[in-house]
C-alpha cells in the first residue's frame, strides 16, 4: 500500500515541519491568525525567499491535514496584501487537493476559508489546553471561555 501524506508531501525539512505545526496550533489555540511574514519571522527563516519557503511548507501542511481527515491549519496563514484570507496558493493547493471549487479570489474563497477557520478552531479547542502555572503554581488547564483572542472574520459566520 502508498502512504499518499509521503508522496504528496514534499520534504520541507522535519525541524521546519514540525516548528510549523505547533506555530499553527498555538495560533489555532489562542484563536489568532498569522501572516505569512510573522510566521517565517516566528519560525525565525532567513533570508532570500522565506515568504516563498513558508508557502510551500503551509501547502504541504494542507496536504498532510486533509491526508489524515484533520481541518487545515495552514487556514490560520493570511495574507497583509488581502487581509483576513490566505494567499491564492492556499486556494490552488485545496482545488488541487479536490476540497475547494472556486475563484481564488470570489466570494466562493472567503467562504471557504470562514467554514475552515470554523473547523480548525473547533478541532483545536477540543485538544488539551496547554498548561499554565497559577498564583499558587499549581498547574491548570485554560478554560476556552477564558481565551478572547479575536478570531479574524469568522464570528457570525
């Protein structure tokens, strides 16, 4: 049998990999976006083409995501060009994934991408909140209620 996520996937490197995915689960956490500058400069890539590298390792989380049946974390990347909404690449790459049918840049798109910042941050609030120390450093979990991070355009979505 293939393991299609290997043969989709394109080899990004496994510290890249990996850095990205918790990046992109903290975020999904919090209910933060990220641009594709601040996640190259969180990621601390460096120069030439970090923006360009950072697509592409966001098109291979996408793939590894819909592989295993999981909302696409990549969702929570957005462009400072248009704001609120990932870059035309995010769109190409769900076409070519067969989960989007659209205009990259029509209403289609952004209510796509509002249905799967639904999905992340619903999947993502039901995994283990990270722990926190207290007053009395004892460990807790945080409460999702106690997270007011703004969630982007979703909210009445």
């Amino acid at each position: 049998m293939i393991d299609t996520a290997k043969e989709i996937v394109p080899d990004i490197g496994y510290g890249l990999k990996e850095r990205l995915r918790q990046a992109l689960m903290d975020h999904a956490r919090t209910g933060n976006l990220t641009t594709y500058k601040e996640l190259a400069n969180r990621l601390e890539l460096a120069p030439p083409h970090k923006i360009h590298r950072i697509a592409e390792a966001l098109e291979a989380r996408m793939k590894e995501d819909v592989a295993a049946g999981r909302p696409m974390l990549s969702a929570l990347c957005v462009s400072k060009m248009q704001p609120g909404i990932p870059g035309r690449g995010f769109f190409l790459t769900a076409e070519v994934l067969g989960i989007f049918f659209g205009d990259p840049a029509g209403l289609e798109a952004s209510a796509f991408h509002a249905i799967e910042l639904k999905r992340v941050f619903s999947f993502y609030e039901s995994q283990p909140r990270p722990l926190v120390r207290s007053s009395h450093h004892a460990e807790r979990q945080v409460p999702a209620h106690a997270i007011d991070e703004p969630r982007g355009n979703v909210k009445g979505a």
